[in-house]
C-alpha cells in the first residue's frame, strides 16, 4: 500500500509540539495539508513543511481536489463532530484528538456515521500508547486482576496555565488529566470495572472539579475494589500511577506509562516508540485494515463520575 | 414453553403498585417468590399473593431450592448490580427497574456479565411500553427527522414528596423524570441524537437541578435541532410531551406516551396494554428469544447533560 496522505486540521500547541513531528517520523503517512483558520500567519510553520499545502477550513481543502486519505483533527471538541461528519461523508478516515465529543452520546453517534459510510475512525488516546503500557496490558492478560488503585496528581497552572476553559462547562477540571488514566486502565482491564461513589472538591468561584476521590469495582461478582484519587494542586514532578494487584503479584505503571514495575521491581520491557508516534503507527494499522477503534469507556466513567458525585465546595482557585 | 416462573425482588411502592399487579394479569409469568428485607411485616401483600413464597433476601431465595426462572428486580439503584450478578450467575433471567444502574459503565459491566452468562438481561424503561408509543415509532420508520423538541414538566412535590434523595448524590433531580423523556426518544430516533450543551439550575440548598434547559442535534451533519426543557416545578396536571418535525409531518406524543398526534390532529391507534403490562409482555418474548434489551442510552443522555452543563444557583428549594 502506498503512504496515506494525510491532513492536519487545527494547528495549534498540540498539533505543532506532537502531531507534526510524529506524522514527520512515520513512513505510512504522507502530509500533504495543514488546515487551520491562521494558517495565513503561520508561515514558520508552512516553511517547515513545505510539501504540505495550507488551507483556510475543510472546505478549502475539500473543494481543492488535490488527493487526501485521511484528516487528523486536533480542533477544539466543539466544532470537532461537524468536521469529523464532513469528513467521513467524504470518504475520508478520520482520527480525533481527545477527548473525541463533548458527550458520550456524540462520539456514538460518530461511531455510526463511520460504520454507515465504511471509513476508519480512531478515537485516540495518547496515554494507551506511553512506553510501557503495551507490556503492562501482556503481563496482566493472563492474570486475575483483584482490585486497582489510580493516583494521577499535577499541578494545573503549569499543564493549563491561565486556561480558564478548563474550570468551565464541558472543561471537566481535573478530569481532564485523569482520562487519561482511565483511557490506560480501560486498555488494561479489557472485563472493565466501574464508579459507585465519587467525593468531588469545587472551588468556590469554580464550576469543575480541582480534586476527586472516586470509589468503584472490577466487573463481576466479587470484583475486587478501585480507587482514585485526582489532585490538580501538586507542584514539582506529576504523579500520574495506576497500580493493579493480581493473583500473581502486583503491577504498577508509574509516570503516566513511561514505566512498569513488578511486585516493587522495575521490569520494564521494549519501549514503544512513545505516545504520539505510537498512535500514529496504530492509526496507520487501521487505515490499511480498513476498521474503527472507537472506545467510549473513559469519556463514559467521566460523565459517571460527574453525574454521582457528591459535590463539595472548597477554596477559590485563582491562577 | 410453559410459564416463567418469577421472583420479585424488593416489595416496596413501585412492586406493589405496577410490577405485582402487571404479573397477575400475565399469563406468561407465575409469581413464585417475593423476597424483601421486611417481608415478615408484609401481610397484607403475602395474603394477596398466597402462591408466592416469601424470602428474606437472594441469599435465601437461591438455598431453597425452589424452581425459579427470573427475578425482577425493584430494588434501589445502590444494591442492584450485586443481586443481578448474583442472579446471572445462578443462571437467572433478570429485569431491572429503570435506571439500570448508578452510572453507564455499571450497565455496561452487567451486559456482558449476561452476554457471558448467555441469560437475558432486561433493563427496563416502563416508559417505552406507554400506550402510543409503539404507534408513534411505526408512523416515524418511514419518515427523515428534521427536529425535536422534549417538554418535561411536573411537580416534585407531588411525584416525589419529602423524598431527599433526589436532591443529593446520584439523586439526578429533575432528571428523574426525564429520562423518562429519553427513553421514549431513544427508541422513537433509532439514527439518535446527543446534546451539545445544557443549562442547570441548582437549588442554592441543594445539589441537583430543579430545571434545566439542553440543546443538541439529530444525528449526522444536517442533523436539525434537539431541544430540551425540563422543570420541577409545574403544579397541577404534568407536562410531558415529545414533538418531532418530520419531511411529512409532525408528531406529538402527549402525556408520557399516552396520545398521539399528528399535525395537530389526535391519531391513537390501537392501544398498548400499557407501561408495566406492556413491559412484562416484552420481558415474556426476550426470555423466550433468549436475548438481550440493554439500552443504556437514557442513562448515557443524563451523564452528558450533568457533564456538560452549566451550573446557575437559584433559590433553595423546600418542600
């Protein structure tokens, strides 16, 4: 198969600082446009890219003509569902950023716009594709899991500095960070596992979350307990740790999946090539199967989270 | 196939009210058990049932060794998940009160409990089976939707009186009711629909909304509008009404399902036996089938609106 000629739609921090380079380093894709509303102003970055024409919107690009596969969108989850559905109705593959809509019910609705018009839709999850996670996913495959502990702590003025969007509707707080943790521990425990409580810290003059402790269950009868604990005031180095006891010891995944460690022994295994050249190589895998990975599950136990938890008003928050 | 043999699980209001009279009208189900906490106290239902034998809980139900096929399940959200394992993996058929659980990723966990168990599993939306809804479904299959919009209007005071837990954790407020809503749009807009942004207005003294106001969009990109109003505070005769414009008409389903009307024009067609008779009839044909009816969409539709939406304080609410 040939390369998959791709555009990148939305060109901001995350499509500049990962999306670009990854697609640069990966054979399977061809980048023939960048698509952003300033693409005008952005000309460090069309000289850096020259094979890769720029355009105004999705429908420049559309009504150009010039031969495009798929688009990557790294837009705002806002305007993300019209440009994913004009896409695919064009016979385009799609992948999404995360999180992939504002609610679970959008991102079904995708999924059946996608397997209606048989294109490929990849609902991406960065973290799913850190160092270590695929050789923690093959140690604990033929494992009983037995209960889950979730601690993902960073401190929110460094990773969202002065981004007020984050405390607003549909902005989650600090849930935000922890789906990517549920997006690592949905992957890892393919049974699943569930909320049935949650202790949610607002601050005063806030609408989201600041902090959260959650309480939940393996899927199943005796399925053994999860617990999370979400921080969004921790200065100094995150701590983002999913730790998973089994009948056969007990598995840790420390710095958001960069590494693994077995019953308090660092056993980490080959490296993938990292989060955003892993997910595009997987991307590329779906592309050539022609198949979806949509996957709901860490939207869903957000939406869960936030609609059975006991909300507490705590301090202001002010940057 | 000779009759269901069933237990019911959970003798309070709703049981003794809808589920216990819909079973004796139901020639397809023989009501073997009732089992509740306070069944010893329960005289008066145990004299009106004389062939149904008491238990104090699942436990007891399942060491006595009687023949039974199904359980319903009636009681509170909290408890259900446990019991419907426990009777999946004794090899009982289950039906589940509405809402099937705390949160979407629980009834995701007890489908495929189920599925693995190869039991039916029915989680039940009384509010499906009202009178016209089936015809409102038959008039739609042939039609393009262009817009909807829900109007849920009633009184807490008189649906729910002094009961606080609607207002606390898990509570959903007015969503109570509107899934109710959404559970009748779900199966009337097969294509679906999602909600883009929502309004919620909280109580000062309280943590659930009293009222909300959502918007969304038909599935697909031309997908016309969704809008949503729900309120708490309605005195006198509810309002529950379901308007949908299609390329050849307009539909309107008033009182929960109860009528139908088309342009204006009242269209009942031949009745259903009603909410909690027409939904034994379909557990009836799933156990038969021995399939599956686990629609966590209503659920997944509440989830988005409190994730997504904004939180405005208005005035405290006593009863």
């Amino acid at each position: 198969m040939s390369s998959i000629k791709i555009a990148l739609v939305g060109i901001g921090k995350i499509a500049i600082d990962q999306h670009l380079p990854a697609l640069a380093h990966n054979a399977d894709f061809e980048l023939v446009a960048l698509v952003s509303r300033s693409i005008a102003e952005q000309q460090e970055i069309l000289e850096r890219y020259p094979q890769a024409r720029p355009f105004h919107d999705m429908d420049e690009l559309l009504a150009s003509g010039i031969a495009v596969d798929a688009v990557s969108l790294c837009v705002p989850p806002t305007v993300r569902y019209s440009l994913a559905v004009q896409a695919l109705e064009a016979g385009l593959d799609v992948l999404l950023e995360k999180p992939p809509g504002r609610g679970v019910a959008e991102v079904e609705s995708l999924r059946k716009i996608a397997e209606k018009q048989q294109r490929t839709l990849f609902a991406s999850w960065h973290s799913r594709h850190a160092e270590q996670v695929e050789n923690a996913r093959v140690w604990l495959a033929d494992k009983t899991p037995r209960a889950m502990t979730i601690e993902w702590r960073e401190d929110v003025r460094f990773w969202h500095p002065e981004q007020e969007w984050v405390w607003e509707a549909g902005g989650m707080g600090v849930f935000d960070p922890a789906i990517n943790a549920f997006s690592i521990a949905t992957l890892l425990l393919p049974e699943g596992f569930y909320f049935t409580e949650a202790q949610l810290d607002i601050p005063g003059n806030r609408q989201q979350p600041i902090a959260a402790t959650l309480k939940g269950a393996l899927s199943g009868t005796h399925g053994g307990s999860v617990e999370v604990t979400l921080d969004w005031q921790k200065t100094g180095d995150p701590l983002w740790q999913i730790d998973i006891t089994t009948d056969q010891g007990v598995m840790t995944l420390e710095e958001g999946g960069a590494h693994l460690v077995i019953d308090g022994k660092r056993a980490d295994g080959s490296a993938s090539p990292g989060e955003y050249p892993g997910l595009y190589q997987h991307f590329a895998e779906l592309v050539k199967r022609n198949v979806l990975d949509v996957d709901a599950r860490p939207l869903t136990l957000v939406a869960d989270a936030l609609m059975m938890g006991n909300r507490r008003e705590v301090a202001e928050f002010h940057w």
